[in-house]
C-alpha cells in the first residue's frame, strides 16, 4: 500500500503509480473525516475545484464522491479554476474546506491534492499530519455522482464571479486598463488561463495571453514560471517590446515576471517592489515574512522602514499561518508565491500580478529602472538555485541530515559564519551571502540555492554546493 505524506503544499504522486483512484480514495475519506471532526462553525460544504491536468476533472468527480458519502453538500467547478479561487471560495462561503486536484508547478505526469481551509489558505502542518493519522482507519464511504447530482448534494458550479469582483475591489483596474503600453501574459497551458487578460480588458492597455490553452503536457515542460521555462515570455517580451511580461503555474497560485528588456525577475525582486510598493505609495505596516531561501534585500527593507521580519520554512503554508496570527504586511517565497494583508492568507499569482503591474506603474519606472534603483538603495545581491535530480525522495533526506551532523567549516574559501537548520541546512556568510541545501518533500530532489554580493560569489557558492551533494550521495 502506498505511503501518503503531504509536502510543503499538498499530497503529490505520479499519475496512474502512487496518484491512482484507490489512493484518491483513501486521502478524500481520511480529509472528510478531518473536516467532520472540526466543524468549529462553518457550513457542512466542500469546495472541489481542478486545473488542466490529465483526468483532473475525473478525480475531483471521485472526490466529490467521497466527500457526499460522507453526508457534505459539494460544489464542483465545472471547468478548470485557479487554487486560489477555490480558497477565496472556502473564506466567502465559511465553508468547511476545498479540495483541488493539482500538482501545481510539478511535471505533468504529476497530480496531487490540496486542502484548503476556511481562512481561505492551505491547511497547516498541524492539519495535514491530522489527515495522515486518519489514514484507512475506515473504507471510503461514497454517494454515487448520478445520485448526488440528482438529490442536490452535490452541484457543479461555473468559475467563482465573487473572486473575481473581490479582486476589483483591492486594485485599481481602471488605472491598469488606462495605461497606454502592452503586457504579455504566459499561463504556461495552466489555470490562469485568460483571467488576467479578461480582467484588464476594455482600456488602453494591450493585454495578450501566451500558452493560454489546455495542454496536459505543458509542451514538454514542466509550469513553474521561472527560468528557463519562460524564456518563450521572455523572447516576445523582447519582440513585442513589452511593458512587463507576466507568468502564472501550473494551478495559478505562483507568479513570474520579465520586465521590459525580457530579463526574469525572481520572487525576490518581486517581493522588494511589491514592499516598497505597500509601504511608500500605500502608506501600510506591518511584518514581512519570507521564507529562509527568500532575500537579504527584502530584509533590509524592513529594517530601512522600521518593520519586522519574520523567517519560515520553505512553503507558503507557513507564512499564511504567521498572516493569521501577527500583522503580516506581505510576505513571499522563493518560488514565486506573494501574498499580502490586502487578500486572503494564501498566494495567488491572478491577485499578485495584477498588483505588481499597480505597483510598477505607481513609480513611475520601468520594471527594469525599478529593480536598478532598489539595487542602488539596498545593495546588490546576485541569486540562482540548482534542483539535483536524485533516484528517490529518501536520498535527499538522508543528505540533509549528514549535512547537518557534520556542516562544512568553509565554502569555496569563504568561512562560514553561522549555520541555520530551520529548514535544510543554511550557510551564513560574513557579508550576508548565504548557502541553503533542502531536499523536497515532494519530488526526489536536492535543491541548492545560494545569493551573494556578486556573481561570481553566488556562482563559486553553488559550484561547491552541486559538488557536496554529488559526492554524499
């Protein structure tokens, strides 16, 4: 029987192998038991939403399924949603949760999982680790989906219209729609589909969507918006001569973006301006949470205007739980998840698109002159990450717990100063560079990222890095 754990965001598996009907099941009828069992006020109803993936729109029938058998009333999107939608959905309705039937940014053979809560985020560890213990403890109890369509148990419902609205409330579309340039969006054959490009549609503002069709294959790639998977966007930026190029996931909860010369900005520049943006043109406070592979720049941010920061393990579970807890201004991860206290506590690459394009337009700047003059008023820090494929997930576990037993005393010369195990293991440097190893939770890989003061500080920290974990293994 398959071992069933959740990662950073959900329970992930390769199609027809450890993602099957049978273990479907088993993960819908232990989430339905959870959801019984912490009722704490909200509606008995579950949200079920899908991306494009390959059957996703026949697991998330199965789910609806279990879920009925289980005695929830059940909504269906009747196509393809973004997760956040689903999320928005759970926060508006006080439903019990949702269910999403997607692998995210992971390869396509790939599907997976997700729950959400009625804050409208992920679950928190806490959560899934309750889900796991609730495991086979009993068969999966089913209403058949003919039956349940036709008592009104369960219902498929069209893509969420509140969502929609509630994103024209928190920014200023009319301001976007005005602006006299071109934005390109890439959406990767995901389920951003054309949201963006329909929600800035009727103004000046050009807006075209790039791999805006289905494509269960994602045309050989897999849909994480970040180099080299957007070199397509970056190309027709640069053709085009666009304004800004934009890039949601696989399931739309991620954001990437080129500026105006099709050069990619990584999460951490995003996050930067996205800050500045928040604190200098809106006047907001509040903490920034970043996870430990997220930037030095964005600290300094804080500092600069007096606010905390808080650091998390990799996942934006973890800073959705500290937006539920503290006064969290915004906060992001490396791979491209943002969210800020405007929204609901979970990324969302439609929301946080649409706001960076705010943001930048606020300033006045090109994308491209606005990350020169944070690099100027903050310092320059260069960054890059490698992902070593390895045979299976327990390899790269096995790695991390040998690196933090015995962590080496110098990289590539360059003494460390501190070393950081709040997840993976971080190697701090004198002049704030960092080293960082973590394995996945979801895919067999070791990822090795590292920024520094420069290039070829950031290139001679990850060379050593790719050579540690080759010759551990």
């Amino acid at each position: 029987m398959t071992t069933i754990k959740f990662g950073t965001d959900g329970w992930r598996g390769r199609i027809a192998r450890e993602f099957t009907f049978a273990n479907l099941d088993r993960v819908a009828q232990a989430t339905a038991e959870q959801f019984l069992a912490d009722a704490d006020g909200t509606a008995p109803l579950v949200y079920v939403g899908h991306d494009r993936r390959f059957l996703g729109e026949d697991f998330a029938a199965r789910v609806a399924e279990v879920m009925a058998g289980n005695g929830f009333q059940v909504r269906v999107y009747d196509q393809f949603v973004p997760t956040p939608m689903v999320s928005y959905d759970c926060y508006a309705e006080r439903a019990r949760g949702g269910i999403v039937i997607t692998a995210s940014h992971n390869p396509p053979q790939f599907s997976g999982f997700k729950i959400k809560l009625p804050f409208g985020g992920s679950a928190p560890p806490e959560y899934t680790l309750q889900v796991e213990a609730r495991l086979d403890a009993n068969p999966p109890r089913t209403t058949g989906l003919r039956a349940a369509l036709a008592s009104g148990q369960v219902q498929y419902v069209p893509p969420s219209a509140r969502y929609l609205a509630r994103i024209g409330e928190l920014l200023d579309l009319d301001r976007l729609r005005a602006f006299d340039g071109e934005v390109l969006v890439d959406s990767m054959y995901g389920a951003g589909g054309r949201y963006i490009e329909q929600l800035l549609q009727g103004g000046r503002l050009r807006v075209t969507t790039l791999r805006a069709e289905r494509d269960p294959y994602f045309g050989g790639i897999h849909p994480e918006p970040m180099m080299p998977q957007l070199q397509p966007l970056c190309d027709e930026v640069v053709r085009r001569r666009a304004f800004l190029g934009l890039a949601t996931d696989g399931d739309a909860d991620r954001i990437g973006a080129v500026d105006d010369t099709g050069a990619y900005l990584n999460t951490h520049r995003m996050l930067a301006i996205l800050a500045l943006y928040l604190i200098r043109k809106r006047g907001l406070t509040g903490g920034i949470a970043r996870t430990v592979s997220q930037s030095v720049v964005v600290k300094r941010i804080a500092e600069r205007h007096g606010l905390p920061t808080y650091e998390t393990p990799v996942g934006f579970k973890h800073i959705a739980a500290l937006m539920r807890t503290h006064d969290i201004l915004c906060g992001g991860e490396e791979s491209n998840g943002l969210g800020c206290k405007l929204h609901i506590p979970e990324r969302d690459g439609i929301f946080s698109g649409l706001l960076f394009l705010e943001a930048i337009l606020a300033f006045g700047r090109k994308p491209s002159e606005l990350v020169a003059d944070i690099s100027e008023e903050f310092g320059f820090f260069a960054y890059d990450r490698r992902d070593l494929a390895l045979d299976h997930i327990e390899q790269g576990l096995a790695f991390i717990e040998r690196l933090k037993a015995d962590p080496p005393a110098a990289v590539a010369g360059y003494p460390v100063r501190e070393v950081g195990l709040l997840d993976g293991v971080k190697l701090h440097f004198e002049d704030e560079s960092w080293l960082l190893f973590r394995a996945s939770g979801t895919e067999p890989l070791v990822r090795v990222y590292s920024e520094a003061t420069t290039v070829e500080k950031m290139s001679a920290l990850l060379a050593f890095g790719e050579q540690l974990v080759h010759q551990s293994l």
